[in-house]
C-alpha cells in the first residue's frame, strides 16, 4: 500500500509542467495543484493519527484509502482544473495513512525494532514515489494525463482489500470525546488561504489594500485555530505535547529543511522543461521522470539510513550533517546548472539528506512518547513535514512567477538562480536552529 501511495503522490513532479500547458496555468498557480493535495494531508494527517489511537489503526487506513481511491478516479475523470483540485483534495488523505502506520508499528514492535520499521515504511512510501516518477511520462505520453492518477488508483484498491483481509486486527480504544472539526476547519482554512495568497500576491493582480487583508485573514485564522485547539477537550493538534522541547525542536528543524527540499522539488523540473533554445534543456515528461529518478532512489534508500542513523548517531548530529549536505548543494546549483548532471547530482544529494535527517527526526519522536501517544506525536511532524514542502514549493512558484519575461512567459534564469540560492539559506538556518537549541537537544531530538 506505502508503494501506491507513494506513487499517485508522485506522478505530479514530472509532469507538472505538461499539466500547466494544457491547462493554461502558471507556474505558481501549477504549484496550487501540487499543493492541494498538501494541505488537506495536513488536516488529515492528525486527525487520522487520533482516530488510530482510538479506534485501531487498521480500521481508520481502509476507509481513509476509500476516500484516497475516491479522489484518484475523480482525478483520472476530471474535465477541467476544478474538478482536478477536487481528485486532489481526497487524495490528501493519503498523508494520514503516515501517522496510522506508525501506529500500527508501535502496537505491534517494541520500541527499537519500530524505529527501523518506520524508517521501512518511509522507505517504501518513496519507493512508491520512484515508480511513479518513472512511469508518470510514458503514461502521460503515451495515453494521457489522467491515466497518472487511474493507473496507482487501481493498485491502492487491490492493496487495500489485501490490507482488510490479511492485517491482524488491532484492539480500538474508547474515546472520551468528539472530533475536533472546528480545529480542522481553521487550520484547512489557514493554509489554503496562505496558498492561494502567495499565488495572487506573486502574480501581480492585487492592490496593497487587498495583500493586508489576505495578511490579516491568514493570522486571524491562525489565531482563532490556537484559540480553538486551547480550549478543545479533544484538540485536533496538542498544543501542550507540542511545547514539549524535544516536540518543538523536531518540528523547527523538519519545517525548515522541508520547506527548502520544497523548492527543490518545484525547481528543477521546470527548469529541465525550459526550451533548449535558451538555458534550458526541453526536457518532456518522460525524461523529467528519469532525470528525476535517481533523486527517488537516494530519497527511498535515505529514508531507510535515516531509522538506522537515529539508533546510532544523536539525532542533532544527523540533522547537521543533512542540513549541511543540502544547503552546500544548493547555493552550488546556483551557479552550476549549465548541464543535466549537475541538476541529477543535485536532485540526489538534496534528497538523500533531507530524507535520513526528516526520517531520523520522525522516528526519534515516534519513541520519545508513549505508546499511546504515538499517532499524535508523529502527526504533528508528518503536519509540519508537509506544511513545510507546501511553502517550498509555493516559493519555488512564485519565484518563477516574478522572474517570468512578460513577452515569452517563461522564468528568466535569474529567477531559478533566485530559487536555488533562497533554498540552500533556507536550509543553512537550520543550522543556526541548532546551535540556538544545542544545550536543550536531547537523545530524542
């Protein structure tokens, strides 16, 4: 199922750029369709972690795979870009099958084997995210876009039923109150107006008296969400496990270095999609799938290093090393981005060490709680995680939109050098994260 996922979650990075030619949309407004899917992962996500503690895991992932297949068959069916950002919004729902995993793990191993099997589970999850990569172009080539989101559909469908009738039921837990739907509603709200206010902000279209009052609608939801989380019985997110030291530190450094990977993500595919006649390298999807590829295997095998790093290593120091590693390449890749090599090595060593420090940072948390708590604790990191690649790859669009020539509508190549150097500070302030917090990192991170 993790190899499913993965892959319909994936099959948008190559072929973003073909997706915004036929549908006539610009680079930040492509991003939005990437980040549909992000922000209702970040609603879902400890919603779906609460609900496993409660209720047992297995029940809640096969009905949220329900809605997860829904929403790729309204994808393979849409007609247009609103019934497309509908097939994205249930498919969110996918990043909630994260948090129920770790559920089901910590039920079922102790605490040190569910550290190398959560890292599994995140290998497996990016596995997928490889397949589809690479069979995103031929497909979307070869028959037509909609086929990326039909094709993983029917795999989830079969791997669910497998699920339903092979995992052993886990025992489901009472609950001592409601869902907290007000809370999700503020935080969905939140990020959606955050998103779609970057891209009218970026594109131009607005008047300052506009741009304040997005402003002031995004920290009046914001607020009114922390109000609404206070004083729930049943709080969508637990703020009070959050002002936990080792909660918060992981949650800093995880929105960092995955808002910089978010930008990455955007970039180079655009970049390699540019017409050659210019500094690009017009690239279709096919071949953005597999210049993206190995980028997917270090990504896959860095997830699996990451939940051996963290039994090993001090998660403080694998994140230094991570965060080292991508904001060096980053700032490099700004002005070594003149051949396909260059943006592939880059590709894999970014992802590669954002993947074993997230990974390390999620498993160290996932066992610094108890068990009980565990689909929570990784929730809140699984929350930031996305929130963190939805910024980015935001950014990364509106980047591209202010760089764009108004004669050709394509970026000029000093916004990409914009991009890749704001990515790799990005990433270096994680360090400065860390210094700040050193005397209060624990084994937990």
């Amino acid at each position: 199922m993790a190899l499913a996922l993965g892959a319909l979650q994936s099959v948008l990075d190559p072929a973003l750029p073909l997706l915004q030619r036929e549908l006539g949309v610009s680079p930040a407004e492509g991003a939005l369709v990437a980040n549909t899917l992000l922000v209702t992962g970040a609603v879902v996500a400890p919603l779906a972690g609460k609900l496993g503690d409660r209720y047992g895991g297995k029940r809640v992932l096969v009905r949220l795979m329900a809605v997860v297949s829904a929403g790729g068959l309204v994808a393979s069916l849409a007609p247009n870009l609103p019934v497309l950002l509908l097939g994205q919004v249930l498919q969110g729902a996918m990043v909630g099958a994260l948090p129920l995993s770790f559920v089901l793990v910590r039920r079922h191993l102790t605490a040190g084997p569910s550290q190398m099997a959560i890292g599994l589970v995140m290998a497996l999850f990016t596995g997928g995210g490889m397949v589809g990569t690479l069979f995103a172009g031929p497909v979307a080539e070869g028959l037509s876009w909609k086929w990326m989101f039909a094709l993983p559909t029917i795999a989830i469908v079969a791997a669910t039923a497998v699920v339903a009738r092979v995992m052993p039921h886990d025992q489901p837990v009472r609950a001592d109150s409601g869902i907290d739907w007000p809370g999700a509603v503020l935080l969905s709200g939140t990020l959606l107006t955050l998103m779609i206010g970057l891209v009218k902000v970026t594109s131009g279209d607005l008047p300052p008296l506009a741009v304040g009052a997005l402003a002031v609608a995004v920290a009046v939801l914001a607020t009114g969400w922390v109000a609404v989380e206070r004083r729930a019985a049943s709080p969508m997110v637990d703020l009070r496990m959050l002002a936990r030291p080792a909660m918060w530190h992981a949650c800093v450094f995880t929105f960092i270095i995955t808002t910089s990977s978010g930008m990455v993500l955007f970039l180079l595919p655009q970049l390699f999609a540019v017409p050659a006649d210019g500094y690009g390298f017009g690239a279709g999807t096919t071949d953005i799938g597999l210049f993206l590829l190995p980028g997917a295997v270090a990504g896959a095998v860095s997830d699996w290093v990451g939940g051996i790093a963290t039994r090993r290593f001090r998660p403080r120091a694998v994140v230094v090393a991570g965060t080292v590693v991508t904001a060096a390449t980053m700032i490099a890749l700004a002005s070594l981005h003149g051949a396909v090599w260059q943006l592939v090595l880059a590709k894999a060593l970014t992802a590669f060490a954002a993947g074993v420090a997230t990974t390390a940072l999620l498993a160290g948390a996932a066992t610094a709680v108890d068990a009980k708590d565990t689909g929570i604790a990784t929730s809140l990191l699984v929350v930031t995680r996305v929130i963190g690649l939805a910024l980015g790859v935001q950014i990364g669009g509106a980047i591209l939109d202010a760089g764009a020539d108004p004669t050709t509508g394509l970026p000029a190549e000093s916004a990409f050098v914009t991009g890749f150097a704001v990515s790799g500070l990005v990433a270096a302030l994680s360090l400065l994260v860390v210094r700040i917090t050193r005397t209060r990192m624990t084994s937990t991170a």
